[in-house]
C-alpha cells in the first residue's frame, strides 16, 4: 500500500508539471484556436538557455532570461507566422506550429549535441520526507508553483479585463473586435504567457529527478498532448486535471510494471494515449471541454 | 491525337526509366511511391471526407506487417499482398466508430494514440512481427517470376542488369498508377460527392439522405487500404521492416504530404509524398558537391539537418502562402493561361 | 501546340535514356582485374586507393556519438595514409548521414555501395538490419557500431569485442564476487526497449538463472527521463543492486532518484550507459558513490599503448573536442580492424570484397592495443570476437571519469553461454 500511496504522491507532482506545459496549450487555443505543436520545442528553449546561463548569471537571472526568451519567441511565432493566416482552419494553423516546431527543435538539438545541461538549481537533489513519503524538494516546489500559477491564472480568466477580452475573443472574434477588443493585443499576450509557462514547465521537468537538459526533453512535452486531450481544449482545469491525471498514470504503469506484464513492457509511453483514447469514447469533447453545438 | 502520342511518351519513359536511373535514384523512387499510394488516401480522408487523422502510419503498418507475415507463412505474394490491404482496411473500418463519436481535432490527436499503440504492439508482441528485430520481407513474385536478384537469376535489357531494384519499379508504378486512377474516380463519382457534403457539413448530408456512419466508415476503409497498399510497397523496397519505420514520424510526415499537396487532390498528394520522401536522401546525395554544407562529420550544419530546415521552412511557406497546397497552385495557374 | 511539343519533348527523352542505359558496370571505383603488384582488386580497390564507406548517424538520435565516431576514424586513417596507407594505396573514406532512419540508410548504401570495399562505420541494430541482406549479397564486410548479438551468425559483421549479453553476465559476476549479492538474492534491470536493452537482458537472465537470482525487468525507452515509478518498483521489490542497460540521462536519473529514496545498492552499466558529462549533473555524488561500467571499450584512463596512443594523436588534432570510448575511440578501434583485414588481404595478394571478408575471418588473435578488451578472434562469426570486458568505478579525477578496476577480465559463466 505504501508503494501505491509513494507512487501516487510521485505522480500528482510530475502531473504538476505536466499540468503547468498543458495550461499553455490551452491558453494559446482558447485564445486564438490553435493548437501549439511548438510547444515541446519552447519548453526545449527556455529549458536550454537557462542551462547554458546559470553559470554566468546565476541560477535566477538565468530562470529570467529562460522565460523571457521562451515568451519572446512565443510571441515571434504569433505575430509573424499565426497573425497572417489567423482565419485559417484548425488543421492549417496546428500544422503550421508543427513546422515551426521542426525548425527550432533541429537548431536546439544540434546546439544540445550529446551534452546534458543541468540547470543549476539551488535545491539541487535535495529530498524531503513527509509521514515516510519522500519527495523530491524540486518536485514539491513545482507542485507549489504550478498550483500558484494555475490559480493565477483563473483569476485573470474570470476578473481580470484582460482575462474577458480573451474569452470573448476565442468566442466571437468579430463581436469582439466590434466591441474594440484588439485581437492582435490579446493573441500576443496569450501566446507569451504559454511561453513562459513552457519555461516554467521546463526547468522543472529537467531539474532533478530528470538528468538535465538534454536533445530529448522536447518528446517529453509530448506526453502534455493527452493530458490537453482528455481535459478538454479549451479548459483551464481541464488541463490540470488531464496533467495530473497523465503524470499518476505515467508513474503507476511504470512502478508496476512487472504486474502488468501481461500487457507488453515499456507501457510508459503508451499507457497516457490509452487513458486518453478511453476517456475520449465516453465524454468526446474532453472532461470539460464545451461540447460543440451543431447549429442547422 | 497529340493526347495519344504524349500519353504513349510518358508510358515508354517510364517503362524506360530503370535503363538509366543508378540503385540510388530507384531506390528513392520505390519510397516515394509507396508514400504517394498512402498519401493518395490519406488525402481522400482528410480532403474529401473531412476526417482528420493522424492514424496513417498505424495501417501503414498492418499493410506492410501483414505482407511480412502471410508471405513469410507461404502465402502466395500476390494473395499476401491482397490479404494484407484488406486486413488494413478491416482495421480502418473497426476504428471508424470512434471517429464517429469523436470529431475534428479531437479525432486527430485520438488517432495519434493509434499509432503509439501500433508501436508498442509491434515492439512487443514479438512472435509475429519479430519485435525490435524486425522481420524479413519475402520478395514479391508473380506466376514464377520473382522481384529480386533470382528467379530469373541474370534478366539483361539493352545491356543493363534487371535486379530487384529494377523490377520492383514497374510494379510500383503499376500500383501507383491504379491508386491514383481509383483516387481520381472516387472524387468524381456519387459516393465522392457525398463524402463531400459530409465533410461540409454533417447535418445537411443526414438531411440530404446521406447515411451518415455508413459513409465515415467508408472513407476510413478506403483511406487505410490505401495506406495498407503503400505499407506493402514500403516493406518489399525495404526488404527487411523494423517497428520504428512506423512511428509518430511518419505519421507526422503523412499530413505534411497531405497539407504541402493539397488536402482532397490525388496529384496533390503524389506530389507532396515525393517531395517529403525524397528531399532528405537527395540532399543526403549531393551533400558532397552543396557549397554550404558542412562534411559529414564536422560541425556546422550538415545536409541532413539543412533537409529537416527545409522542411519545416516548406510546411510554414506552403501554409502561409499557398493554403492548398501544390494542388492548388496548379489550378490557379491554369485558370491564369485559359483567362 | 504545347501538348504536342511536350509529346515529341517526351518521345525523344525516351529514346535518349533507352540509348545511354546504365550498363552493367555501376561500380565506378575499381572494378575486377589486377593492378601491377600483382594484386587482385575488385570494387573499392583501385591501384592508389582503397575506399571504405562510413554510414554513422549525424543528424538523428544519436549524432553527436556520429559526429564524435568520425573524428575518431579520421584520426586513424588521416595517420595511416600519412605512414603510406595500406597495400602502398591511400585510403579513401566515403561518409553518408543515416539519419538513425532506415530508409535513409538503404538510399545512402545504395549511393555508395558501388564505390566502396567495405563499411568501415554502421550505427544502429535497426540500420544494419535494413542494410543486411544487400551487404550479403554484395559480399561486403561491415563494421558494427553496436555490441548486440542478435545480429549473429554473421558472416559479414565485425563487431569490436563482446556483446551486451555476455557484459551482463560479467556485471553479475562482478556483483557476486565483490559487491556482495548471494544466491536467492533479487537485482534489478533497467533496459532499454530495442537490441540494446533487450540483448543485454538475456544475458542477466541466463546469469540470474545459473545462480538463482531473481531479475525485476524494468523496460523503457529513451523518452523515459524520469526514474521514479521505476526505483519505487525496485525497492519495494528489495533488489540489492541494478543493471543498467540505457542512456547517460536515465543513469543520472536512476542514480539520483534511488539515492533520494535511501536505496544505497550498486548500478552496473554496460557502456553506452556513461558519459563523463554526468559528472556536472546533480547525480554526481551518487554515480561516485554506486556506478561501475562493463564494456569491451576500453575507459579512457586505461594505460595501455593503444589507448595512450590515440588519446596523443586526439588532443593533437582535436584541441577543443572530448573524447568518448563510444564515439571516437570505438571508430578509431574499428579503423585498427578493418586495417588488419585489409593488410592480411594485401598480403594474401588478394583486394577483392571476399578477399577482404576472407582475410578478417583469419584474424584470430588481433590485439588493438588496450582499445578492445583483450584480444579479437574472427574465425567463428556465430560468436563475437570478444571475450574479456573492463570494468570500471566512476571516478572524478580519473580522465573520461572511469577509473579501470584491474585487467580485462572474463567470468567464468560466460563460457558456458549459448548465442541463440
């Protein structure tokens, strides 16, 4: 039983994290309806530049400098490559931050080469043990950050200006930018606030127990697709709960992997797409993603 | 007449073709044609049905396993080929359900799963695929004469050596030549068009009469024996198939075919396939000779990443400014010369 | 008028390309006869050179180790030419980027097969899967960039010592003798899924069943980054040490997670599991404290000649680079045996592709010096060369940051092991 409950601590932390690269999917597609395949490759970025800096500016500025270069490249994908064709379909647009995403991914690995980055962080391997559970002191601080950010971020969705103006935005663009909402102003923001996410997201998913930063990590942000999936595109919590759904599984299937046998090995990568697939039959749109209305 | 004459060329230089092309350039030409076969379907799918899939790879995957398979189990090559598609498109037709209750993006990314799923089964269900391994593909034959180095052992036409390579060829570009023809067909004829009012709209095919599942379920058949047929073509070019062929990649690779060509356009999407299968290993080709190009083993940018450069700078220019695709270049540009 | 100049256009092509045909003779760089020292050459062989192909993977998965193999296979062949080459010929090395994609990889053997004696550098099991039946039936050999033995019985590939299975079975050894794992006692095998993991897992299991050990089989893949669900397995499972069959990243992880939850047991590695690198990640501390390796390639502290030697010539040609056993010293160790089998093949007067595949199936006691565990036997080529492995202690102050525990050694096991 201690297993499972270890297990399971484990995996809400690293859904945490999965949960925090999910948000900034959902943030870029609620606000303008695409789907971000360039994500992994920007979480890659400010995973990167944070790992090639900490030692010259120290383990915080080079935290600084990650976000801000993840949220600045964000933001360049936005303006020059999305604004253009903004009223193209879904598929277009999702295909289109796909080669965005072999772009930058192929500069990142060849820069990465064999290396494997750490970033610097102060707590370094340190453990810390709760009621004989021990955690992981950089899992913990994630699961603090990403619940203060996914906080935040309901905040601003439901009160702030800025928040209505990107709901009304992703529901009506016409209406909205009738009602004077600058579309182009509430795109920008919302693709650089999923950058700084990605960042965010990468640091801790290359900090401890990770290695580092290496040419893979960009694949592991691909394992954030079903936590968006199953929670539903267009839903903050949605992608909370798929992100901590999606890290408990990844974490069960690989602690009981020798019960589950049966089953093949190296059900790791697999299990999350068919927890994904699953979810999908019963509730099509998501857990909570608008169901859509087929207006005649 | 002229039409006549200039179909008559196309068939002689084509027949001719294998005289003159190097094991390199037919080798090349054998993938992008079993990539132009399931890309064809795949854009019939996406284009004609509205169905978005990123499934491909994972029927791609039954065709050409279960060619290994069945031909490796004694079956005669042309039956396995047979058998084969139609495995693939009895697969297709059991994922259809769930592309009737899931729809749009959410389709997509659900089909994703199909394709890890594809892999983990073949990873590991080794007794029939061979796992990591791989298995070894029986060549093709067609009544005693086989597609390889034997059977007859020494073939010699206008002094050059028909090996494997060479007669493989003309089979692929048989095959190529029926996908396409039956692409094109299917467009124009009743079931296309009402697989066109299903992809603009659900609700008013239903109104119209259209059955509706009958017809998704159609289009997943059709679109994954398309890909079960280019997965046999890729597992005799290869002669030898392994599990990671047939991964999130090449399913990635399948739409940029698709979107690059033009979404719905059978041209299209045989342009698009060559282009996505060739650009890499031609680069690779003339590595040597491209003034820019680091060696291979210094540092710099080699050709394989200047091909992965150019093809994500391909899929970002084709979307920014040709939305259709190849296909769609083509039919402004004759609509300029009539005008 | 456009259709039937294209018409014409088309029917004159199609007389073009039946006239100037290919022919039979596609091979440009040397074909069959004899050069005047009397020497038998075949395609690959001309009278000043000989051409080996290279396919290593620069651009995929595995690059950098690519970028790092051809550096060292310079090196060799850059000092040889210089010392008047092989046969009294230069040796010419023709490279093509595979991608780590099999369908690259045919196209680019395709492109040089023609050109070239043998394949100096093939990475990945997946790759020479693909490219074995056109390697057999043009009677080339190849140089395996890889330590599996599923490949076996090959006739034409030389591997460049032991496999993975028979390094388990020393790892295992290694921990009965020194580390304390009794009988009835259960390890731990973190593998990756592939030739790789898989083959160094039969291994540990025969090793496990010969002295009733129990194996918690751990499966991953390279996009596996974090370790927790699997050290959790393996302590609740009490294991008292690990194998360890996958990447740099996962050791780290694997070191740092099991020291983080107090499971203080030995990891043996088999050697593409290090890179010093790791020293600089936060697991340093426990890779010194828990980590050993167990490979035919010799760690970079070893103090034999052949080692010395090519860490000299490196440092002269590379003053910026790092060398690694698995990149540039294992290129440079397949250099030494495909320059064995070249010269046994001058000397037999004989520069032919068999000729060649003949010669290094006669090499039965090749010594490289230090590079490989001891010495290379190619007469059998259902088993591998090699038997002996080094083992070695992570070390912080030891370059290339292995320390070599002792001679290269063999276990007693592993004699009694079946290939297949």
């Amino acid at each position: 039983m201690s297993q499972f409950i270890s297990l399971l601590i484990g995996g809400l932390f690293l859904g945490a994290i999965y949960s925090l690269v999910a948000l900034g999917f959902v943030t870029v597609f609620k606000a303008t309806h695409v789907i971000n395949f360039a994500q992994g490759s920007v979480l890659l970025l400010g995973a990167f530049v944070i790992g090639r800096t900490h030692g010259s500016l120290g383990f915080w500025g080079a935290v600084m400098l990650g976000i801000a270069a993840a949220a600045l490249v964000a933001l360049l994908i936005d303006a020059v490559l999305i604004r253009p064709v903004r009223r193209a379909d879904l598929g277009t647009l999702a295909i289109l931050t796909l080669g965005v995403d072999i772009l930058l991914a192929t500069e990142l690995t060849r820069e990465i080469g064999t290396d494997v980055l750490s970033v610097g962080a102060p707590w370094g391997s340190d453990v810390v043990e709760v009621a004989g559970i021990r955690v992981a002191e950089s899992r913990v601080i994630a699961g603090g950050v990403a619940a203060v950010l996914v906080a935040a971020f309901a905040a601003v969705f439901k009160f702030t200006d800025w928040g209505i103006a990107m709901r009304s935005a992703a529901e009506d663009g016409e209406t909205a930018s009738l009602m004077g909402i600058r579309l182009n102003r509430v795109a920008a923001a919302a693709w650089a606030m999923a950058g700084a996410l990605a960042a965010i997201g990468g640091l801790f998913l290359t900090s401890f127990p990770a290695a580092g930063v290496t040419g893979g990590v960009g694949l592991v942000a691909l394992a954030a697709i079903p936590a968006v999936v199953l929670g539903g595109f267009d839903s903050p919590s949605g992608a909370v709960v798929g992100g901590l759904i999606i890290g408990v599984v990844s974490v069960l299937t690989a602690g009981y992997q020798d019960e589950l046998s049966f089953l093949g090995r190296g059900l790791g990568s697999v299990a999350p797409y068919v927890v994904m697939l699953l979810v999908l039959l019963v509730r099509p749109n998501g857990l909570f993603g608008t169901k859509e209305v087929t207006r005649v | 007449m002229s039409r006549a004459l200039v179909t008559a060329a196309v068939f002689v230089v084509l027949a001719a073709l294998p005289i003159w092309l190097e094991s390199f350039w037919l080798q090349t030409a054998l993938f992008a044609m079993a990539a132009m076969i399931a890309a064809i379907g795949l854009s019939l799918l996406i284009g004609i049905a509205g169905q978005l899939s990123l499934a491909h790879a994972f029927f791609v995957a039954i065709g050409a396993y279960g060619y290994a398979y069945l031909a490796g189990e004694g079956v005669a090559p042309l039956l396995a080929l047979l058998g084969a598609v139609l495995l693939a498109g009895l697969a297709g037709a059991a994922f259809s359900p769930i592309a009737g209750r899931v729809r749009g993006i959410y389709l997509g990314l659900a089909s994703l799963g199909l394709v890890f799923l594809g892999q983990h089964i073949l990873q590991n269900a080794t007794g029939i695929t061979g796992g990591y391994e791989g298995v070894a593909v029986e060549p093709f034959s067609l009544f005693g004469f086989s597609f390889s180095n034997t059977d007859p052992d020494t073939l010699v036409i206008l002094g050059v050596p028909y090996g494997r390579l060479e007669r493989l060829w003309y089979l692929g570009v048989v095959l190529v030549a029926l996908a396409v023809w039956y692409g094109r067909n299917l467009v124009r004829s009743r079931p296309g068009r009402a697989l066109a009012t299903l992809r603009d709209s659900e609700v008013a095919a239903a109104v119209m009469g259209v059955d509706v599942v009958r017809y998704k379920a159609a289009a997943f058949t059709v679109s994954s024996m398309y890909a079960g047929l280019g997965g046999v073509l890729m597992a005799l070019a290869f002669g030898r198939i392994v599990p990671e062929s047939f991964g999130f990649v090449l399913s990635v690779d399948f739409l940029v075919m698709v979107v690059i060509g033009g979404a719905g356009s059978v041209g299209g999407a045989a342009a698009g396939a060559l282009f996505v299968t060739a650009l890499p290993l031609v680069l690779n080709h003339y590595s040597g000779s491209l003034p820019l190009l680091a060696e291979p083993g210094t540092g710099g940018v080699g050709a394989s990443e200047f091909s992965r450069f150019i093809y994500g700078a391909a899929i970002v220019a084709v979307l920014l400014f040709a939305r259709d695709g190849l296909a769609g270049l083509a039919r402004r540009a004759r609509k300029e010369r009539v005008a | 008028m456009s259709s039937r100049l294209v018409g014409s256009v088309a029917v004159a092509l199609a007389l073009v390309v039946a006239a100037c045909g290919k022919g039979g003779a596609e091979e440009s760089g040397g074909g069959a006869g004899t050069s005047a020292d009397t020497v038998k050459t075949g395609p690959g062989a001309t009278a000043d050179t000989i051409t080996l192909g290279y396919l290593p993977d620069l651009s995929g998965v595995f690059a950098p180790n690519g970028k790092s193999q051809m550096e060292g296979a310079n090196l060799y062949w850059d000092a040889k030419n210089k010392a008047g080459g092989i046969c009294g010929r230069q040796i010419e090395v023709k490279v093509q980027d595979t991608g780590y994609d099999p369908q690259k990889a045919v196209a680019a053997y395709q492109q040089l097969s023609g050109d070239v004696i043998g394949l100096g550098l093939v990475l990945g099991s997946s790759i020479v899967s693909a490219l074995l039946p056109s390697v057999e039936s043009d009677g080339m050999f190849l140089n395996f960039a890889g330590w599996t033995s599923d490949i076996l019985p090959a006739e034409n590939v030389a591997i460049a010592g032991t496999t993975y299975d028979i390094e388990a079975i020393n790892a295992v050894d290694f921990l009965m003798s020194e580390k304390g794992v009794k009988a009835g006692d259960t390890i731990g095998h973190l593998y990756f899924e592939g030739d790789y993991g898989e083959n160094a897992l039969k291994g540990s299991k025969f090793a496990a069943g010969k002295h009733d050990l129990k194996i918690v089989e751990q499966k991953i893949t390279p996009a596996d980054q974090d370790m927790t669900g699997q050290v959790s397995a393996f302590k609740k499972a009490g294991v008292k040490a690990i194998l360890f069959s996958a990447a740099p990243p996962q050791a780290a992880s694997l070191a740092g997670v099991a020291a983080s939850q107090k499971l203080d047991v030995p990891i043996v590695a088999n050697g593409p599991g290090w890179t010093p690198q790791l020293l600089k990640t936060p697991a340093a501390k426990a890779l010194e404290a828990n980590y050993y390796v167990v490979s035919s390639m010799a760690p970079l502290s070893v103090q034999s000649e052949g080692v010395q030697k090519f860490l000299t010539d490196y440092k002269a040609a590379n003053p910026k680079g790092t060398p690694s056993s698995n990149g540039s010293l294992y290129a440079y160790a397949g250099a030494q045996i495909a320059d064995a089998a070249l010269t046994k093949a001058c000397e037999n007067k004989d520069l032919t592709r068999k000729g060649v595949l003949d010669a290094l199936h006669s090499l039965n006691a090749l010594d490289t010096g230090g590079t490989v565990a001891g010495t290379l036997d190619f007469t059998d080529p259902s088993r591998p060369p090699g038997k002996l492995v080094y083992l070695a202690k992570v070390s912080a102050d030891a370059p290339g940051g292995l320390k070599a525990l002792g001679e290269p050694s063999e276990a007693a096991d592993a004699q009694g092991y079946e290939f297949k």
